[in-house]
C-alpha cells in the first residue's frame, strides 16, 4: 500500500507523530534524518510495523505522499541557538522530490519566522514550485509529552499556522485524522511563538519553583506542602515542583529569531535551573557532613537516571552532571534504573546496582533523581542509611527533601 504520510525524522518528535498515524489508519512511511533515539518502546515499534509503518528505502518515496511533516530534531547549537542544521538537511532532500498539491508541515521547534524564511526558500529552490501556490505549506507545534497517558496525540488540540489560509484548511485535514480538535492561527509565525511561549512557558514556571525550593530549604519551610495547598486555588495559579535540573527535548529559547532580542526572564530561568545539579550535589555534601561523613570516598547510590518517569530517555538528563560533580568531590557513585541497562559518564561506566535494597543499604547516601513507578519509596525509605529525595514523592518525614 503506498504511503499517505512522510514523517522526516524520527526522533522524540517524528516517532510519536508516525504512531499516531498509524493508529489512525494512515498509510505511513518514516524517512530518519541522521542519528536520531526515538522514546517509543520495542513493543509499540511492532505495534507500529504490524499497523502498517515502514521506513523509507530512499528519498524518492518522499515524493509519493499526499503529507510531509518534517520532525527533525534542533539541539542546542555551539552558540546556544538551536542548531536548524537538520531541518535544512530535511527540506533539500524533500524539496528534490516535491510534487504538486502537497502538503508540507514543520513540526520541530524552530525560532519564529523558520517556515518563511528557511523552509519556504529551500522548498521553492530544489522543487522549483511555489508555496502557497503549487503546494501547501505551515507549521504545527509538535505538543509531544512522552509517557502521558491522560493527554495523546488524540485528545491534545493541535495549533496550525499556514503561509495561506488554504495551506492552513489543508493542514488542518491532515490533523483532523489524527485529532479531536484544531486550532487555527493567524499564520506560521503565530504557530510558531505558541511553541516558542509553551516551552518557556515550562522553563520559567520551574526555574520560579526552583527558586523557592532554595528559599524554602533556607527558611525551614517544608515546599511540597506549600505547593500542595496553593494548587487548591481555583484561578490563577498553576502548580509545578521543583527538581534537579530540567531535561528533556524541548529547549527554552532567550532569543526569538533574527532581531536577536533577549527575552531576559527566559535567561534568567536557564540560569536558574542549570544551577539546580550543583545545588543537589551541595545539599548531598552537607547531608553527610552532617551525619559524621565526608562525601570524598562517600558510597552514593544515584536512583533514576533518565530525564522523565518511566521513560528510558536521558535527553538532557541532569543526573549526569550530579554524577560528574559528585565524582569530582571524590565520591563512589553507582546507579539504579529499571530502564537504564548500562550508564556511561565521562566516558566510564558507572556501576550498576543488581539489588535496589541491597545497594540503598549499602550506600552512605541514596538520592532519588527520578520517581519511577517501579520504586517503592516508603520501603527504600526504610533500607537506606540516608534519602535525599529531589522529587517530594517520599512519605512525609521519610527521606530529607530537596
């Protein structure tokens, strides 16, 4: 059956598009773009593949569909921009096989103004066709929340912004199969500072919470209560927590495009949470310290080493930086994760535990970097000599709280 969808990159983007696709019934084929770990288990890829999902055998099948969603990933670059490197690569080789009447859509995240002044002049180039024209073009946040299973792809509305408002009624056919509501704006740029304003969104909400971790820690104030009895509020107030760093994907953005404008409480908060793994690491120190140890020499068990519950991705993960500062201090870390076979930092293996219980007991110090479904906290609470929790999920009183 020939394909009706292309999803060019399949990473933390493309994957969870093409298995929406798929489940919808659409006919998809995936086209990587580069070396790209996708979040997607080994039991939904076959779910995937028996659905009817194939990867691409060359380019040329990417002139073959109806629907072309680019989802290459964009990663910090070396000037702390994201780096757009892939989703040129991604529309050259989709723009030598363009074909009229397509419908072209980015979803990776991108500075406002990338569909019009990249995307666009790429497309036109090596397909000599005209968006807007000769085919349709616009741009989608992606809204992937890897491991939610209260929001999908199937019930989180999708924002479309096209370069006309035939290219936006077009895209908007396309997600319509694959959810239960579509929101339209004015145009790409539109659709592209939603995804710009959601991620900071995320980033400066975490960074404020951070903040108050420290201030709380400082005061003797116990934060988890106080974020649990705000959220009680019924307007005006949304509750995040606090952690040991933020991971994941999706990039906060200080500079919104070519004017090179600083959005400074974006700064501020990257500043803010990129402070977050030496923090934990201070706090471990001081904890044992405390208890008559040093952590030079010091036995510390790491528990959850990827960026997001019940997840295998380390996106980002601060754990590793945690692990690097605390190596530096002189201490003997080791790790458990259910979803992490073997863990490398600097290049070294870092020692896995076969036994949760046994190593919590053995450890001078455990902290609990990730809340996997699998911990049991209030018996790991009871094994270890000594819990530092940096999620606030321990029974109250069981463990010392970030």
């Amino acid at each position: 059956m020939p394909a009706d969808l292309a999803v060019i990159g399949l990473g933390p983007f493309g994957l969870p598009l093409a298995q929406a696709a798929v489940a919808a019934g659409i006919p998809t084929v995936g086209y990587k773009t580069g070396p790209e770990p996708g979040s997607l288990s080994a039991a939904d890829l076959r779910r995937m593949l028996s659905g009817g999902f194939r990867h691409a055998t060359g380019p040329a099948e990417l002139g073959r569909v109806r629907t072309a969603v680019i989802c290459a990933p964009t990663p910090r670059g070396a000037d702390g921009g994201l780096d757009l490197t892939q989703v040129e690569s991604a529309a050259r080789t989709l723009a030598a096989h363009l074909r009229p009447h397509t419908t072209v859509i980015l979803e990776s995240p991108v500075p406002p103004g990338t569909t019009e002044d990249l995307l666009r002049p790429i497309l036109e180039e090596g397909s000599r066709l005209r968006a807007g024209r000769d085919f349709h073009l616009a741009y989608s946040p992606s809204r992937v929340d890897p491991g939610n299973r209260d929001f999908t792809p199937a019930n989180t509305p999708k924002v479309i912004g096209g370069l006309t408002p035939a290219c936006t009624e077009s895209a908007a056919a396309f997600y319509g199969r694959l959810t239960d509501k579509v929101v339209r704006a004015r145009g790409p740029r539109e659709a592209e500072t939603v995804q710009l304003l959601e991620t900071n969104f995320r980033h400066v909400n975490i960074a404020l919470v951070n903040e108050m971790a420290v201030l709380c820690h400082d005061l003797g104030v116990d934060l988890w209560d106080v974020v649990r009895c705000a959220e009680t509020k019924p307007f005006g107030f949304h509750a995040f927590r606090p952690g040991p760093g933020v991971g994941g994907h999706a990039l906060p953005q200080d500079l919104t495009g070519p004017t090179g404008r600083t959005l400074r409480m974006v700064e501020l908060a990257q500043q803010v949470n990129s402070q977050m793994p030496r923090y934990v690491v201070q706090r471990a120190a001081t904890l044992l310290n405390e208890h008559g140890k040093s952590a030079r020499a010091a036995r510390v068990l790491l528990l959850g080493v990827t960026y997001k519950t019940d997840l295998a991705d380390q996106q980002a993960t601060p754990a590793r930086e945690i692990a690097i500062r605390l190596m530096e201090l002189g201490a003997q870390v080791s790790y458990h994760d259910p979803h992490v076979p073997s863990w490398n930092v600097l290049d070294r293996p870092v020692p896995r535990a076969d036994s949760l219980y046994e190593a919590a007991a053995d450890a001078d110090l455990t902290i609990l970097l990730q809340h996997h479904r699998t911990y049991d906290l209030q018996g790991l609470s009871v094994k270890a000599q000594l819990l530092l929790d940096t999620r606030g999920t321990t029974p109250t009183g069981a463990a010392h709280r970030l």
